[in-house]
C-alpha cells in the first residue's frame, strides 16, 4: 500500500494534522510498545508542538524548548537517517531563539 510507504505525503489543512497530531497517541496507545524509540520521538515532538502553540510562557520556556528540539532532531537523524533533515526539521533550530527575543511564538502569528 503505497500510503504507507515512509516517503508517503498526505496533504492535509493544517486544522487536520493538528487534530491528528494531538489524538494519534490516544488511538495507538494500545498497539504500540511502551519503549518504541519512534513513538518516544514522536512524543518530544509532540511536546515541541505544544510548547511552540502556546500562548503563555515561562522564563525557561526557551531553554526546554531548545533541548527538546536538539533531542528530537538527534533521535530523527539516528532513527531516520535518509528522511532526517527536512526544512521543517531545520527549522524548529530556529524557534527557541524566536521565543526568547519575541516571546510566545502565537503571539508572532498574530501581530503579523
């Protein structure tokens, strides 16, 4: 099934994949081991989507944004050598800095 192919894109809304992003680990959850180092990615992912979607932060908000992007992308080039760095990857580099010299990244979305 070619849908399931690693190199698979399935064009989405962003609302879409939102949705998806949030629930996935609830629909899975049974199927997949406790230890699966590509759901354990996923969930630092999923962690970085929050922190990068919320409106409030913290002081330190930047600082553990910044270490789970650098764990993400880590595990990504370990586990997903060939499909590793892709811009989007490359660019969650960026957000950290973003959050400490603008603040919550939302509040970037908005005042554009």
């Amino acid at each position: 099934m070619k849908s399931l192919d690693r190199s698979s894109v399935f064009p989405q809304t962003a609302a879409a994949i939102k949705v998806l992003l949030f629930n996935l680990p609830f629909i899975i959850a049974d199927e997949v081991p406790e230890d699966d180092e590509n759901c354990m990615n996923y969930l630092i992912l999923l962690q970085i989507v929050i922190l990068s979607l919320t409106p409030i932060t913290a002081a330190h908000t930047a600082d553990v944004l910044e270490y789970l992007v650098a764990k993400h992308n880590f595990n990504n080039v370990r586990l997903y050598y060939e499909l590793a760095v892709t811009p989007k990857v490359h660019y969650m580099v960026h957000l950290p800095d973003q959050m400490r010299l603008f603040g919550s990244l939302p509040s970037l979305v908005h005042a554009v």
